[in-house]
C-alpha cells in the first residue's frame, strides 16, 4: 500500500505491527531488511503526519514560523491529506 494514503492511525499501526514481528524474531535477514525498511517508511510517514499537526497548531495559535512569515499551512501540507480524508 502507498504510504502517502495511510491515515496516522494506519501507518502506527502497521509500524507497531513491524516492530513486534522484528522483535519477534524468526524472519530470514532478508525479510528483516525489508521489515526494517517498512518501519522506517512508515516512521516518516508518522513523523509527516505529526509536524503537520504541528505547523496547523502553530499557524492557529499565531505563533508559528507559518504565522510570522505569512505562508499558509496548507501549502506547506499540500501532499499530506489531513483527517477526515480532506486534502
């Protein structure tokens, strides 16, 4: 699945799905690379979803790099799809 379409919820979920299998381990080193480099993806994933929040916190409150330069947080957030499935 693309990462660009999972919700936060969705790419936690499946990141903490990786780790536990890591963790569990068992997995040829192939597939532990390749489990690695999901829950790196999805990681960022998270991270994207969460300075996202941030900025619009920020840009809301009017303290924010955002507010004090003017640019709106939707263009910085243009590829990220906020909750609720709005873009």
């Amino acid at each position: 699945m693309d990462l660009k379409g999972l919700s936060y919820e969705q790419a936690r979920d499946e990141l903490v799905a990786v780790v536990a299998r890591l963790e569990a381990g068992g997995a040829s080193l192939e597939e532990s690379l390749e489990l690695w480099e999901r829950g790196e993806a999805l990681a960022a994933r998270c991270q994207e979803w969460l300075d996202g929040a941030r900025r619009r916190l920020d840009s809301s409150r009017g303290d924010g790099p955002s507010a004090q330069h003017g640019a709106g947080v939707a263009g910085a957030d243009a590829d990220v799809q906020q909750p609720g499935g709005a873009r």
